[in-house]
C-alpha cells in the first residue's frame, strides 16, 4: 500500500520505488498471519493542517489475477 497526506506520499510498503499506477505490483504475496497483522508507523505531526485533511491509501495486489484484498486503517493522535 501507499499512503499519502494531503497529496503527499507519507508510507509505501510493500511496493517498488518509483512511480505507482495502476498495473504497479506488490513486491511479495502476504498470507496467513501477515493477512491481519498489524503495522504501527508513528508519522510527524506536522504533516496535518489546521482544518481539513485528507488521507488516501492506494493497495495493490501481487498478482493481476488475485482475487482478494483487505485493508484497514486506524488513525490515532498524540
């Protein structure tokens, strides 16, 4: 996935550096316990702004013909 704030890439995992669109492939399969777990990542404060913010996520798969995908995302202050 790649996770971006207010338009700016901010977490790419599990993704080839450079450019992403949408034929991009995942680096590696994830299965079994990997499926749910959970990964923390503490981001700067400072990529938020006062009023409005936006956070999108792109998720790609390994393979073309994959037929499932999940995602779950928790935003937490402090």
């Amino acid at each position: 996935a790649a996770v971006y704030v207010n338009g700016v890439e901010v977490l790419r995992s599990n993704l080839p550096t450079g450019p992403l669109t949408p034929s991009t492939l995942a680096t590696t399969a994830v299965g079994g316990a990997d499926e749910s777990a959970w990964n923390e990542v503490s981001l700067p404060a400072s990529l938020l702004r006062a009023g409005a913010n936006v956070v999108a996520v792109e998720v790609h798969q390994q393979s073309a013909t994959s037929s499932d995908v999940s995602f779950d995302l928790r935003l937490t202050a402090s």
